[in-house]
C-alpha cells in the first residue's frame, strides 16, 4: 500500500493540494488506512489549535511587563554580558516566610528571586507619607553558600534612568531608596559577564496594608 508523506498530509488538511491529488488521497483513507488517517487527525487538531490561538488576546498587564523587563536591554550593555530575568519563588504576601528568609515590619513585602545559582532576597517597604520605596536585599550564590556576593554594582532603574545604585557589601547585602513610580526595575551585576533584572512594578512593592498613588 502506498502512503502519503507527513508534508502531503500537511497539505491536504491545509487544503493546498491539487483536486487530482485530493481524490487520489481521500480514496486512500477510505482503504481504512489508520497510519495517514492518524496523521491527518493530529495535523488537522494542530490547524484547529492554531486558529484558537490567533482569537486568543494576550492581557495587557502581561505585555506591559514584558515590555518593562526588556527596556533595559538596549545598546548601552557591554558586548559579552548576557542579562537574565529573576523568576519569583517566594513572596511574603502569599504565605508564612521560611527559615532564612528575611523579615521586615507588618507593612514590609519579603520576597525571595533566583536567577541559576543566584537568589536576591528582598525586603521592600512603601512610606506613604514621602512616595518613597525603601528597599533593603541580599545576594547570595547557592554554589558556594558562604556568604553573599560582594562588591558588587546594585541599580534601581525605570527604563534607562538609574534612580539610585549601590555595592553590595562583605555579606552581599545592600540598601536602596528612591521615589515610588511605574516601571521600576532592579538591576544586579553579579559578575562581568552576567546581569540580573527583576522587575518591580507596583504590584510588588506595593504591599497590602501600605498604599499610595503612582506617578
């Protein structure tokens, strides 16, 4: 029995096929082939997915955050220096802080970045009264578990602005304060060839019980 290629079948289901060819391939499936007819369903379910996706609209809070973590991945980075976005593990809001984890006040948010081997833990604060974010962190690397990394170049940015920057001290631990805005991003040099971005945008270091308008 012949069968038809996965690139014919492809064809078929995407009704780009000659009317000759389109005859000749249905009276094979009417021989009861399973292998094409197989085939053909998954290609057909794939075509079917795709059509859903191109009516699915991403949210807006989700391309807004992407388009805030890449904003400082412009020209003005040395050639060579690879930068990667810090994915959340903890955040204090959700759930009781773990053994090890930094605390703060009732209205402070702890939250817990890794990035590899790298975790950047933070205590953020909002004082409502100045419209300033106080932020105080550490850096540590998981590989060697001694102590943090130090000496190392901390920045607050929104967009191409540094708002504020910093060394992390002997214990990899650093102090950071600007004012409250949209946007804010914290950019951590671990070593000179890699760089750590973790965007922190009003849903994060606004805490639950602290409010207050963003410019």
């Amino acid at each position: 029995m012949h069968h038809f290629s996965l690139e014919k079948w492809t064809d078929f289901a995407n009704r780009n096929v000659t009317a000759d060819e389109r005859r000749s391939m249905q009276q094979h499936l009417e021989t009861g082939c399973s292998s094409c007819s197989h085939v053909l369903a998954e290609w057909r379910s794939l075509k079917d997915f795709a059509f859903q996706e191109l009516e699915n609209e991403t949210p807006r809070h989700a391309v807004a955050f992407v388009k805030s973590a890449f904003k400082n991945l412009g020209p003005r980075r040395a050639p060579g220096v690879i930068t990667t976005l810090a994915q959340l593990v903890f955040d204090s809001v959700h759930q009781t802080a773990f053994s090890g984890i930094r605390h703060g006040s009732v209205d402070s948010r702890c939250l817990l970045y890794r990035a590899g081997p790298v975790f950047i833990d933070l205590s953020l604060d909002l004082t409502q009264s100045s419209g300033h974010i106080a932020l105080q962190g550490q850096v540590m690397d998981s590989d060697t578990k001694t102590k943090g990394i130090e000496e190392i170049p901390v920045m607050l940015q929104s967009g191409q602005e540094t708002l504020a920057r910093t060394l992390t001290d002997e214990f990899g631990e650093f102090e950071l304060q600007c004012e409250a805005r949209k946007g804010l991003q914290l950019s951590v040099a671990v070593n000179p060839q890699k760089n750590v971005l973790i965007v922190l945008d009003e849903s994060v270091w606004t805490s639950r019980q602290n409010t207050a308008a963003v410019q």
